[in-house]
C-alpha cells in the first residue's frame, strides 16, 4: 500500500479570514485556525471535561477565495488537505518552522452567521457555492489482471 498524506478536520474558524495575494503569480492566499474540540465525562469525578486544538489551515487560489467571501469567525467547516511543515526565515535573518494544513477540499457546514449578511440554513444552502475541490491527482491506467506479474 503506497503512503498517504491526509488530514481531516471539523471545526470552526477563529477569526475572519483575510485574503492577500501573491505578489508573482497574483494567486488568492489565506490562512485561518480552526477550533477542533472534542468532550468526555471524567470517569473519576463525574465532571464534563473539554479540550480544544486550534489546527492552522492554509488555503490557495480559488479556494482560498471562497473562503474569504463565504467564511466568517465561527464558520463551522470540514477541512480536508496535506499535513505540511515548511521552513523559512524571518525578516531578522531567524529560521522559523511551520506546521499546518494545506487545505486541498473545503466543505461549509451549518447556517449561515449574522456576520455573513444574517439568515437561516435555507439561504445558506442556496448561497454557498458547491464544496471547493482541488484538482483529483493522476490516477493510473486500469491494469487487467492478466498483465500483474504475479
């Protein structure tokens, strides 16, 4: 089985996003957090416990523009992508680390929010535009069975 690298995540934005550009190819760039929690009842006090991870996401080209004109902080989305670590140095001359996603499907959960212009879930799904995918990578030719060597 060959290697896979994919992440998904269900959780709500933190804050609006902001749109910047690209200064060489004009691309839509954008970088948001996303609060994933999960909760458990304490087995020794009974108490309800939570726990939230902020995973950041970064999107590129036209789905990082619909999520600057779909997505407000609290957006509830589904985030599918690649799980990146990228280095770079800063304007100090200090190397930096990053990790995040890199959101390659985008899915808008739930009604829309006040800050999105107000509404109900039925607005929201005659608004929002269809999941943002990116292109499906290179599949194989179908092999017959015959041609396995083994």
């Amino acid at each position: 089985m060959a290697d896979m690298n994919l992440c998904c995540f269900t959780g709500r934005l933190g804050r609006d996003p902001e749109v910047k550009y690209m200064q060489q190819s004009g691309d839509a760039a954008v970088n948001i957090s996303i609060a994933v929690s999960k909760s458990w009842k304490d087995k020794n006090t009974g108490e309800k416990k939570e726990q939230t991870t902020w995973v950041p996401v970064s999107f590129f080209g036209k789905t990082a523009e619909i999520v600057g004109k779909y997505c407000v902080k609290g957006t509830q989305i589904r985030v599918t992508g690649e799980f990146s670590v990228r280095k770079y140095t800063d304007k100090d001359g200090n190397e930096k680390q990053v990790t995040e996603i890199r959101g390659n499907d985008l899915q808008l959960l739930g009604g829309k929010h006040e800050g999105a212009g107000g509404g109900g879930q039925s607005q929201q799904r005659a608004a929002a535009p269809a999941p943002a995918r990116a292109p499906a990578p290179a599949r194989a030719p179908a092999v017959d069975e015959d041609d396995i060597p083994f």
